[in-house]
C-alpha cells in the first residue's frame, strides 16, 4: 500500500525586496549589468508572468546567467526548468546537474530533489544511499517532504537498513506537518503495528485527517473499514460516502469497490443501476469491474442496462465536473505557521510597487497559525523569519531558508 511519489517543484522567492519591489525596468538594467539577484527576480517575473509578459525562453536566459554566477535560487528555479520542459527541452542531466548546484548551498527543497533523482536515477547515477543523506540534510531543516521520503527509505530499506521504527518516528514527524503521504503510511503502521504498537483508533485517526485533505487511497481505506466494521462501527452510508469521494477522483479500486457495495446489497440498499453504472465506470482498467458488469448483464432487461449505462455518463460528468481543471476558481489561502515566537505582517503590494493595505499583523506563539487570503502579491515581514512557515499550495516553506535569519521582509508574488 506505500508507494514512492517523485515530488518536484519550483519555490522562487525574492530573496532581497529592495531589489524585487524596484520597477521592473531598473530590475532589468541591474540584471543587465550583471547583478544575480534582479537577474534571478527577472527569470522569475518571466516565467510567471509577474509584470511582465510571461515567456519561458528568457525566464530560461536570466534564471542560467544568475545560476551560473552562483545563485542558489535561480539555480534551483533553472533545474525544474528543465525538469518540466518549460522554456526549454526536458534535460534531466542539467536539472541534475543545477538541482545539485543549488543543494550544495544549503537550499533546502533542491536538498530534498537532489534526493529524489538519486533515488529515481534521473540525470544522475542512481545511489540511494546518498540519496538518503541529501533526504537526512533537508529533514533536518524541516521540510516534510524530505522527512516523508526519509520514512520510507526506512521503511523499504532503500540505502539504510530496514528500520521501522525509525520509519514512524520520520513519517510522524512528516505527518504532523500535514504530509498527507506521511498521514497515509502512519496509518498502515500503526493498523499493522509495524515499528509501533498496533493501535487501531490512531490508524483511523490518520486514515481520516488524509482523507479529509483529500488523499484518495486515504478515502478509499476509510470506506473499506466502514464497510467491515474494522476500528469504527459498520456503516454503508459512511462506507460508500468515502469510496464515492475516491471514486470521484478517479481512483479505479473505490469504483470497483461501490459497484460491489450496491451489487451485493448487504450494507448498502440492492441497486444494480448504481452497481451496473460503478462497475462499467472501472470496466476499462479492472478486471473485477468487468466481470461484475458481465455478471449484471446476464440478469439485467435491455431498458435496466441502457439505464446503467446512462447512469455512468452521468457520473462520468460529475467526475470531469468535480475535477480541479473544472472546478470554480476559489481564493488561494496563505497559511502563516509559527514554529517558535514570531511578529507577522501582511501588506498588499500596489500596481507601482509601494506598499500598499495591511492584510494581517499580529504576534503568533510557537503552534499557532492563521490563514489569509492570498489575493495579488504581498509583502511578508517578520521579526524572527526561521519562526516562520509560509503554507502554500499544502506545503510548507520556512521564510529563514528563503531570506536569511533574523528580522527579514520579503515578497510573495501573486498567485
């Protein structure tokens, strides 16, 4: 049930706001006589379209000129370039190649896909044993991402020894940070009792805060143990509402699995429509499916399987409907995540680069957080940056690794 998930993206923060909340004009004149950072800021402006027409070609050109001259950023920036295809040919060497330039400066998230390649093999020679120390370096700062991948290198027995529970304790740490992949397997570890004592309630508890976030195996496992009574009281209606949300993201087993429910008939009401219309949704990738759909059809009229097969253009639909490329754009939350005592201040950043309304001030001790919406871009200021994590997109990102210890303003761009 655990599976390794190859986890790349970009981070790119203004690493100095005086230089990023300069009109783009004279960022562009610093850039042009050379300067790193504005060249790096420039890449960046390009390759999001942030007040500049977006063109990936010369976010290309000003990301390699700042990384060749050293920047970490624009380095790490320059390796998911290639990594994605995105201004130029996928080139999984030079991402290698840029991802390790920027590792071998402390930056933390090209640590942990430095990591990743080694593991996968991707442009580098595959060793993961040193995969586990770039994984080690940036667990250590942190980044739950590296800290769940640290678990499973455990739990497998990929470049360390098998080692369980050191696996739970990196997949609780990883879990608790809100990695939904970490949340996943620390279920399974403590409903088998492998590296912790057998414990079903915790098993739920972290089978439903992945699902609830939206982890479709998470789902599913849920509406298994409904279905049984395993660790929860039966219940078909519980049951087949967390299949249904797995179903919905097109995971093929939760269909199969809902066809079954209705098929049989024991905890849910008899409907074969519904068994029917599951059952052909999940024909084209399980055999199951396909057998059960046989099976129906062999004791269903014409006018019930027209109905079943009607009804799985209906679901059908609502799957495309619920799917994120259909769904309604809502507002992008910022999460502000104290790890230790912290001044916060959120403000707008105007049209002309000024400093625009206040969004958000206020003290946050260590465990608190907040979240606001996170329309245009914003300038973040706080008093202790390695106190803070800014949650975006569901991960975490510590503002010290980005701009430096201490008192630190810096930029977040519009989403």
């Amino acid at each position: 049930m655990k599976r390794l998930a190859l986890l790349l993206g970009a981070v790119a923060f203004a690493t100095n706001v005086a230089t990023a909340a300069e009109p783009v004009g004279e960022l562009r004149a610093k850039a042009e006589a050379g300067d790193a950072e504005a060249q790096g800021i420039l890449g960046y402006f390009y390759s999001d379209g942030h007040e500049v027409t977006r063109d990936k070609v010369e976010a290309i050109k000003w990301y390699r000129q700042a990384a060749e001259q050293g920047n970490a950023i624009a380095q790490f920036n320059l390796a998911v370039c290639y990594d994605q295809g995105n201004g130029a040919e996928k080139d999984s060497f030079k991402a290698a190649y840029w991802t390790q330039k920027a590792a071998e400066q402390d930056f933390v998230p090209a640590q942990y896909n430095l990591g990743i390649y080694l593991c996968k093999g991707l442009g580098i020679t595959k060793n993961e044993a040193e995969a586990v120390k770039w994984f080690q370096k940036a667990a250590d700062n942190g980044y739950p991402d590296a800290q769940y991948m640290l678990g499973f290198c455990h739990d497998q027995g990929m470049g360390v020894p098998k080692n369980a529970a050191e696996a739970v304790r990196w997949y609780k740490i990883a879990a608790e940070q809100g990695n939904l992949s970490a949340q996943f397997n620390l279920a399974i570890c403590y409903e088998e009792g492998t590296g912790v004592q057998m414990n079903a309630v915790e098993a739920i508890r972290w089978y439903r805060n992945a699902a609830e976030k939206g982890h479709t195996k998470a789902q599913s496992s849920l509406g298994f143990r409904y279905a049984l009574g395993i660790g929860v009281d039966q219940d078909g209606r519980e049951a087949a509402m967390w299949y249904r949300k797995a179903a919905d993201q097109g995971l093929v087993s939760a269909q199969v699995s809902l066809g079954v429910l209705y098929m049989k008939g024991a905890i849910l009401p008899k409907d074969d429509i519904e068994a029917y219309a599951y059952s052909n949704l999940a024909a084209s990738s399980s055999t199951t499916a396909r057998n059960n759909r046989e099976t129906l059809e062999k004791t269903l009229s014409r006018e019930e399987i027209a109905a079943g097969q009607r009804r799985t253009r209906e679901l059908q639909r609502e799957i495309e409907a619920k799917s994120p490329a259909a769904a309604a754009p809502a507002i992008p939350q910022l999460g502000l995540v104290a790890t230790g005592a912290v001044q916060v201040t959120l403000r707008r950043k105007n049209a002309d680069d000024s400093v625009g309304e206040m969004v958000y001030t206020g003290f946050l001790a260590a465990g608190e957080s907040r979240y606001v919406p996170r329309q245009g871009a914003l300038f973040v200021e706080a008093s202790v940056a390695e106190n803070l994590e800014l949650e975006i997109n569901g991960k975490r990102y510590n503002l010290g690794q980005m701009l430096g210890t201490g008192p630190r303003r810096g930029n977040l761009p519009a989403p």
